[in-house]
C-alpha cells in the first residue's frame, strides 16, 4: 500500500492485494512506487518504508530517480561495510545514505536561495 502522509493524517493512494502472505519482494515494491511516483513528480517525495521495505536496493532505485526515503531497519540489523572490487573503496549503507544526506541538504539549500 502506498499513501499520502499529510500533517496527522495519511490517505491510501495506491495497493495491491497480494496472493501471498509475509512480505513482499523488491519487484512488486517498485511496481507499487512506479504507479504512484509520477503523481508527485512536482512534488518532494520522501517514501517511508516500514521494515518490509528494508532493501538496500530499494534505496538505489529510489536514490537514483532523485527519491528522498526512510527504510526501517530491524532492531538486529548491523551494517558492514563491503569492498568494491572494480574502485578499490568500501561502500555501505552508511556511505549510501551520507550520499543521500549531502545531497538533499545540498538541494535544500539550493531551493532555499
């Protein structure tokens, strides 16, 4: 499900009923966005995704449309940096999300002028 979250209130926008129990997969959690994003395409989005939507892919897809989130960790989540193989450097979600910070702040400030 996907919904407008505005002040204390949150109207639905867009769901799914699935034929499948526990949590969905990254395909169908991209399908729901890809319905509802271009709606707001004049708007800031921030997506707010409960612990379903945990995928560090998710947030390069969203990263990579311009899409501001918050992806809900479970409480036993640790972040591990990883090396990257082709660059020789270390990415993580910490290095994905400072990205993401830095540049939403960047534009913030921009849009603030």
């Amino acid at each position: 499900m996907v919904s407008l979250v505005w002040g204390t209130h949150a109207l639905r926008v867009y769901w799914e009923v699935l034929n499948q129990g526990g949590t969905s997969d990254l395909n169908t959690q991209k399908r729901l966005l890809k319905a509802v994003l271009p709606l707001f395409k004049h708007y800031r989005v921030l997506v707010w995704g409960d612990r379903e939507f945990h995928s560090p892919k998710l947030a390069e897809w969203l990263d990579g449309r311009g899409v501001s989130f918050v992806l809900r960790q479970k409480k036993d989540l640790h972040f591990q940096a990883a090396l990257d193989q082709e660059n020789g450097v270390q990415n993580s979600w910490e290095t994905l999300l400072k990205k993401v910070v830095l540049a939403r702040s960047s534009s913030a400030r921009a849009s603030a002028r």
